[in-house]
C-alpha cells in the first residue's frame, strides 16, 4: 500500500515509521483498503481485456482515486500530528520513489516495444505521447487527441491509461499546499473542520462541473483534474472525518461497507461505453468506493473487510500500481500487431497473465526494493533520482523521433493527368512498398492538407475570422471549399493551385459537419451520445451566409457520406443547400467523395510491406448509390460533378500509387497525394495554370 501509518494509544494518536496512508485515530494498517485496490485494478484489467460482464468496469478508476485522496490526506495529517508541521520535501520524496521508477520503466518499454512490434508508424506518436505521460500531463494530451475530428480513426495509445496517473499527480502537486494554506489560517475551528468545509466546497464545485462539462464536452470531462477532483476530495474527506467515524454504530458501519461494495460492483456491471460518463453517475462507484473505506474504520467480523482481507485480495492489491501500469500497453501492443482493434477476452487471457507476470517482477524487483531502498529514504535523493528518470525518458523519446518527424516533403511538381492515370493502372501489380514511399510509413500520421489554424473551427466553433483568406490574398477572383474534412484534407492543393493562379481562398471546413442540410449527431468525444450536434446546425448558417456575401467566382463543395440517411435523403440535403445558395449554378462544382479502403492504409501497410495489394479493395459499393445522390443534385440544380474514383482506383482502389502513399486514414487522402493530384484537380475545376 504506502509507506507509514498510525495508530491510537489511550485516545491519542501515534505514529510509526512505516507509512500505511491512515489518518490519526485509525488503525495503523487497513486491510480492507489494499483489498479495495484489488477489487479496483481487476474491474480496469478485465474491463480492457473484453469480459462483456463488466461493461463499466472503467469505474474501478474511479475508485483508485478516492483511495488516493484517502491515502495522502492520511499521510498528511498523521505528519501533521506528530511534528507540527507539514514538510513539502519528505511528501513529494515519498511520491517520487512510490511513482516514477516504475512508470518510467513501463514508459520505456512500452515505446521501445511499439516501435519493434509496430513499426514507426505506431512507434512515432507513442513517443510523443512519452514525452507528455513523462511529464505527467497525458490527461491533458489525451483530452486534447479525443477532440480532434481526424483522430477518431486512429488506434489507442499504448500510454492511454497514463492519464489517470497524470491527474493524480496534478493532485499530489497541488493538494499539499492548500492542506498546508487551511493548517496555517488562525481561527477557532479545528484543522480538521477547516479541512472538511474546503473539501466539501471542492466537491460540489468538481461534480457540479462534471455534470455540466460532460453534457457539453465529455472527452474533456473525461479527462479533466477538474471534474475528477470530487473524487480525490471525498477519499480525503473521510481521512479528515475519521474521529468522527468511530463514533457511528458497528452495525452500521458494517452495512455501509456492503452498500458500497455493491455499488461499486453494479457500476460495473450496468455502465457500459455509451453510459454519459463521468456526469452525475460517477456518484454510484465513488461514494460506494467511500462507504467501503468509510465504514471500514469500525471492523465488525462480518463487514466487507472479511472478504477484502483475504491473501488473494491484499496479494492483488499491492500489485495493483504496476498491472495497472503493464496491461494497457500489453493489450493494445497485441491487438495492433494482430492487425485489429481489440482482441476478444479469450486471447486477452494470455496477455493479462503476461502482464501479471512483468508486474510481479517490477513490484518485487524495482517498486518494492526503491521504496525502502536507505539511499532513497529522506531528503533531496529521491526527488533527484525522479527528475533524472523524467529527462531520460524525454531523451529517449526525442531520440526516438529525431531522425525520423522532419515534416511531410511534397512532389515537386504535380503530375499531368495523363501520368495520374499511367500511376493508377500501374498501381494494382505494385507488390512491395517502395524504398523511396512518400510520405514514409512514419510520417503518415501527420500529413493531413487541412490548415492547423484558428481557420480550423473546432467541434464548438460556429464561425471563423473574416480574415482567414488563403491562396493569392490579393487575387482578383475567390475560390471557395466548403465541406466537413473532407473539404479540409484538399486544403493544401488546393490552396497551391490558387495560389499560382493569383486566385483567393476560403477554406470553410469542419470536422464531422458535411455540406448537406441535413442534422448530424455529435461525433464521438463532443455533446451527448448520439445528441444533435447543435454547432453543426449553426455552423452551416454561418457558411451559408458567408459564402453568399462572398459570391465567389467558384464554389466547390465535397464531403464524406452520411450513412445516417438513405441515399434520397443525402440528395435532398445537398439540394437544399444549392437551393440556399444565392450565386449562379455555373459557378459551383460538386467534387465526388474519395473510394474507402478496406482499413486503416498506414496501418495496413505497415503490415504489408512486402505484399501491399492486401491492403487494396474494389470500390465499396455501399458508397456508390451517395454518390450517384450528390450527382443528380448537382445535375438537377445545374452544378457540376467531379467523379473522382479514376483519380484513384482502376479495377482495384490501392493504399500505394507510383511512390506516393496514397492514404492519411481509412477515410481521409494523405496531403502529398493531393499535392499529386494539383494539376488533376485544377483541370477538373476549370482553374487557370497562371494568371
């Protein structure tokens, strides 16, 4: 568990040198609270591993927090009452060699084995992720990712699960100053009265915002320090109000132990992933997790500490840091080289046991010994031994990447159409992935055309600057895109293509929102699951009227089918947007959505490198019948349509054309084949070579 504890002679409390995160007045060891830690990692463990029982097994992350917030507010109040004082220098010691000679070790491997498993293409943003895991702001990073439009695609970090550490740690940096503010003010009332009306106030503050945050932005409530301090608050709480404790009944102590084990263990069960998360119902797990500990000052024989006590539970328990550390990236690191998204609880199985494995050697040969290791006990050694690991890891990381993320290099010349269609016929007897492939497998992930700008609205984001004006700014004639991403990803040709053409362009994109007149439902990480997504609605107001005012000289409008509506119901709402539209028919151009791969290109690639057509498909057929919709909208309203399948398939639709990977995603062109396409698309749009 953790390192010291205390105990109760004659009703006055006693320290001793091991630390066991109880408060004063409690018993120097609680059982039942490492017991607790077990009932925890096993929910997270086979919640990731795919038992379909524990659907809300994410819960037990929950929990882990309110035993933090218990833990360290005893380790706080016991130094208080033994010494008087608060010492900042032994606390943030006794985290550092608790937490970072393990993460780090697990951080280490865990790039290193992406990389050798995976290829760079995994290997290269799970370093990235590193450098913020090591620094302790992934919740932050990860929060960031889950509300990027073109990151839903992606596959989960191996570092994923870092982010629960990251909010702890962001706990642990902040907390002991304001116990330590609270100590020092002069008033009449006891520190731990002063302690519980703060922590009552961060509780209603923290669910509050979860309620409110996880309605409007759930990825970000997800994450957030914030909406997850209720839970470090309540742990505290009742290490604050363990004198108090012991005056309620043993009757109901035991009871409220029970109550709160299954509570915990019906969140489990009845949560899944479409649950509205955290929210309000992140009250069952966490004040069940409270109630355990809670109840549990006061032991009746039969209380839920008779099962928590036991070998097995206390076993698990103080294994819980490391496996929860080692099964995530043990997981997904298998999944991905199998080629799949998640591998089912049956082949996890021998995983989990793996992962067991590895944490019982990091808790028996490196956790454990580094915690009571005399060299590491007191003073600056502890703190220096966590800042070396820290830079290492970020040394390693940017090794790692180096050589490697040197930025996307374009063709230099976009080919003629005759050549795009010589590169696409070729493409189907291409067999292993060209030694010069552009961009690299490694760069794939970031050569995205769309422009990284506040001229990228976000999810949220229902306009954008006037200014935001791309190509030739002092061009007499304006081009305009206007689309969900799939508008964005043709950014960067286009905008060279304007550019030579000494025309203006405005990018009018966003992410999850296409051009059609229709609703759409939040995409994932944004609103409510399966909510309208409201900024949609006023997005497409907006670009409405801004595109009438500019009367622009070329409308081009493209975007992803909507698989939500039949192929008349796509072909009624792009009519309904032409219909909006107050500028000439002649002047708009319908460009024809992209053929899908089978999967993810990079990804299968990366897997294929010696036979690349296993990643080729035909053309899907379920898009055929939206893309005849948008033809005949184009056709009726007397706009025109760009087919653009020959620009990529031929009797076959091919992740690798020439030298060019061709993919970003499953979903989304890659910049540089865009780039390829320049001289296609200008012709195709009737766009001057020069002005």
């Amino acid at each position: 568990m953790s390192d010291s504890a205390a105990g109760v002679v004659d009703g006055r409390p006693q320290t001793s040198r091991d630390e066991s995160g109880t408060a004063p007045y409690d018993r120097r060891f609680r059982p039942d609270v490492e017991g607790l830690r077990a009932v925890a990692i096993i929910l997270v463990v086979l919640y990731h591993g795919g038992l379909k029982v524990l659907s809300g097994g994410y819960v037990g992350v929950d929990v882990f927090f309110v035993i933090s917030g218990f833990v360290i507010t005893g380790v706080l109040l016991r130094e208080r009452a033994s010494s008087g004082r608060t010492s900042f220098l032994n606390f943030y010691a006794r985290r550092s060699r608790r937490i970072i000679p393990a993460a780090t070790l697990a951080i280490l491997a865990t790039v290193i084995a992406t990389y050798l498993a995976l290829g760079s293409v995994y290997g290269d943003p799970t370093a990235i992720d590193s450098r913020w895991t090591a620094v302790f702001l992934a919740n932050f990073h990860f929060a960031s990712l889950g509300t990027n439009y073109l990151n839903e695609q992606q596959p989960p970090s191996p570092l994923l699960n870092f982010w629960s550490l990251a909010v702890e740690e962001q706990f642990y940096f902040v907390y002991p100053a304001l116990f330590m503010l609270v100590a020092t003010l002069r008033t009449r009332l006891s520190l731990n009265v002063r302690l519980a009306i703060g922590l009552v106030s961060v509780i209603a503050v923290s669910f509050t915002l979860s309620v409110i945050q996880t309605n409007s932005n759930p990825t970000v409530a997800y994450f957030s320090p914030f909406t997850r301090a209720s839970e470090l608050a309540l742990g505290a709480l009742i290490a604050v109000g363990t004198k108090w404790l012991l005056r309620i009944p043993k009757l109901v102590c035991g009871t409220m132990t029970w109550i709160g084990l299954g509570a915990i263990g019906c969140s489990a069960i009845a949560f899944n992933a479409n649950t509205n998360y955290p929210g309000s119902l992140i009250a069952v797990p966490v004040i069940g997790a409270g109630l355990v500990i809670a109840g549990g000052v006061t032991t009746p024989r039969w209380a839920a500490e008779s099962v928590l006590a036991l070998t097995p539970f206390r076993w698990m328990g103080r294994l819980s840091y490391s496996l929860y550390l080692w099964h995530w990236p043990i997981l997904i690191i298998a999944a991905e080289a199998a080629g799949k998204a998640s591998l089912p609880f049956r082949q996890n199985v021998v995983w989990l046991l793996l992962a067991l494995a590895v944490s019982v050697a990091t808790y028996t040969l490196l956790e454990n010994p580094l915690r009571h290791a005399r060299v590491f006990s007191r003073g600056l050694a502890p703190i220096a031994l966590g800042v070396a690991l820290i830079v290492t890891t970020l040394v390693v990381a940017t090794i790692g990447l180096e050589a490697r993320i040197n930025g996307v290099s374009a063709p230099v010349v976009p080919a003629s159409v005759a050549q795009v269609q010589d590169l696409v016929h070729a493409a189907r007897d291409v067999h292993a992935l060209p030694t010069d492939l552009m961009p690299t497998l490694a760069e794939a992930h970031q050569d995205w055309g769309g422009p990284n700008s506040s001229c990228s609205p976000s999810y949220g984001q229902i306009s954008i600057p006037n200014d935001c004006i791309f190509g030739d700014p002092h061009g007499r004639h304006t081009v305009v895109i206007y689309g969900d991403s799939h508008a964005g990803m043709w950014f960067d040709a286009l905008n060279i293509v304007a550019k030579a053409a000494h025309w203006k362009l405005v990018d009018l994109w966003k992410g999850a929102c296409p051009a059609d007149s229709l609703s759409y439902p939040n995409p994932a990480g944004w609103g409510k699951p399966r909510g309208e997504f409201s900024a949609c609605d006023q997005w497409h107001q907006f670009a409405i009227r801004r595109i009438n005012q500019l009367d622009p000289d070329l409308l081009v409008i493209t975007q992803d089918a909507s698989f939500k509506y039949s192929p008349h119901q796509w072909q009624q709402g792009l009519a309904a947007t032409l219909n909006d539209l107050h500028m000439p028919r002649s002047r708009i151009v319908v460009l024809g959505n992209i053929p899908l791969l089978p999967q993810n290109g990079p990804e299968c690639l990366t897997r294929h490198t010696s036979d690349v057509q296993a990643c080729s498909g035909s053309v899907l057929t379920y898009l055929t019948p939206y893309n005849q919709a948008e033809q005949t909208a184009a056709k009726t309203s007397g706009a025109r349509y760009i087919n653009v399948t020959p620009w990529f398939c031929s009797t076959v639709c091919t992740g690798v054309i020439g030298r060019y990977d061709v993919y970003f995603d499953q979903y989304h062109v890659a910049a540089t084949y865009t780039y390829v396409l320049g001289g296609v698309l200008r012709q195709a749009l009737r766009l001057p070579a020069a002005a």
